[in-house]
C-alpha cells in the first residue's frame, strides 16, 4: 500500500466511516491538534530519564489516539473506542502522585527548567489548544463529554509532571513577577 492516496489532494480528508470534510473542518482541527500533542508527548518521552514518567506518558499517548479516534468519527455513527470516566481518575491519581513531592505553589511560575519540564509545559499548552479545539467542534456537533474532561484533566497533569520533573533534576520553580513599570 503507498503511503500517499492523493485522495486529499482537494483539500478534503476522510473520517471514519468513510465520510468526507474540508481538512479545516472543526472535527478534523479537534483531532489534529490532539495528534500534535501525541508528537510533543513523543519528543518528551524521548527526552526523559524517568522511566515511570515515561511510562505513563506512552500510556497517555495510547489514550489519545483513542480520543483522535473518537473525535474523528462522525457524530452519526459510534466511536469504535471512547474515553472513559476510569482514565480521567487515573491522571487524577497521577496528579496527586506528581505534587506530593514538590513544594505547594506560592505564585505563578513560568515554564522551563530542565529539558523535560520545559517539554510538558510545551505539551501543556498544545494539550490547552486541542481542548479549544474540541470545546469548539462541540458547540457544532455533538461530542462526547468526556474527551473535553480528559484533554482538561490531562493538561493539569502535565503542568504537575513538569514540576516534579524539575523537582527531580534539583531545578527550582522560576517564580512571575510583575513588572512594575507595566508591560
């Protein structure tokens, strides 16, 4: 099979279920914007030392081509795989697991520190966007509540992971401060 089909060569793309749409249709950005993060995720992964981390992290890439999957089906017709209330509990665990260790937050920090961190803050805030994304396409077309909860939820546990991972390499938060003479 060759890898191109130039059947998007007019600017559409398939879902699944064989439907075609505009490659800027709101479902498909939704979902495309969830396979960015799946790439940044996969660039942290390759980036860490931690192996639990990284772990979780290929589980959480898993779990997103599910919820691609689920955003790329037509709202006609059910998803062959969904998110689940039982993998928003899980990245709540992993949150909790994650801030234990590092010192509670005294004010706003700004993303960076060790090469790991500052690549979950960066997936942080393109795991923000796919929520924008998805938020968006649900006020067009129906979509399942749930994918909004886990892209929330996940994007808490990456800004939580990136401060453990700073924490780990002995690299303080880097607090906000205000300018005093504005911006």
């Amino acid at each position: 099979m060759k890898l191109y089909t130039k059947n998007g060569d007019d600017g559409s793309t398939g879902l699944f279920g064989g439907d075609r749409v505009a490659k800027n249709n709101p479902r498909v950005t939704a979902y495309g914007e969830v396979d960015e993060l799946n790439a940044v995720l996969g660039t942290v992964i390759a980036a860490s030392n931690d192996e639990t981390s990284k772990n979780k992290l290929r589980q959480i890439q898993s779990e997103l081509f599910s919820l691609g999957a689920q955003l790329a089906t037509p709202e006609n017709q059910t998803p062959s795989t969904t998110i689940q209330n039982k993998h928003i509990e899980q990245l709540e665990h992993w949150i909790d697991e994650a801030v234990a260790p590092v010192e509670e937050m005294k004010n706003f920090i700004l993303p960076g520190g060790c090469v790991t961190a500052a690549g979950l803050h960066l997936a942080r805030t393109v795991c923000r966007r796919a929520e924008r994304a998805t938020v968006t396409l649900s006020q067009q077309q129906s979509v399942d509540p749930q994918t909004i909860v886990y892209l929330n939820r996940l994007s808490d546990f990456l800004f939580a992971l990136a401060r453990f991972a700073n924490h780990q390499a002995g690299i303080a938060d880097i607090p906000w401060i205000a300018p005093k003479d504005g911006c």
